[in-house]
C-alpha cells in the first residue's frame, strides 16, 4: 500500500473518530495508557505507562495526518510503569496519532497541539 494510501486512511480514521482521544485506556493484554494533556498548547505530552508485565522493548511513535513520523522512541525499561515526554513543540498546530505498542500489544491515539 502507498503511503499516499496509508496517510489518506489514518485521516478518515481521524476524522471519523475512530482513534481514541481519551486521557486513558486499558487494553485486553494488560496495558494502560494516559497521555496528558491532551490537547496540548506547548506540544509537550506526557505520557504514562503500565502493564502487567515489565515494559521492556516498548515503541512509541507519533504521525502527522498525511502519516510522516515526527516522533520515534524506543524504550527499555525493566519495570511494570513508565513516564514519558513526548516533545512536539517544533511541529505545527493540528491532531496526530500517537502509536504505542509492546510485544502483541498496540494502542493508537488521537493526540493535538493548539
């Protein structure tokens, strides 16, 4: 699939509401997710992570709405909780989608910068 393709369908996803934009979830494999503030007017976030098992080779990665990565990390972290700063003041104002994922699990959400 194109990346014109893949960018056009993360849009519609966006604007249909799809993605969550909520400041906290759960998933069935046990990883808990919040991200605050959301939306943010400095483009700093925060995000904070907990799952049942140690968060080891945990991803997270940030795309504008034409699906460009602005943002990559990769994190190794020998515990079961995690907090993170995700820097997005140098790009523009408008809603991206934050990626979050751990072995089989994987959590996309609707973030924005104001």
């Amino acid at each position: 699939m194109s990346a014109y393709r893949i960018s056009s369908l993360i849009l519609l996803l966006l604007i249909l509401g799809f993605f969550s934009n909520s400041t906290a979830s759960h998933d069935p494999m046990g990883l808990k997710l919040q991200v605050y503030p959301n939306p943010s007017s400095s483009g700093i976030f925060s995000v904070e992570v907990s799952s049942e098992l140690n968060l080891e080779d945990l991803k997270i990665v940030v795309f504008n709405l034409i699906g460009e990565r602005v943002y990559e990390a990769h994190i190794h972290h020998d515990a079961q909780q995690f907090n993170h700063l995700i820097d997005l003041s140098g790009e523009a104002t408008g809603m991206y989608l934050l990626e979050i994922s751990h072995q089989k699990s994987k959590q996309l959400r609707r973030i924005s910068i104001n």
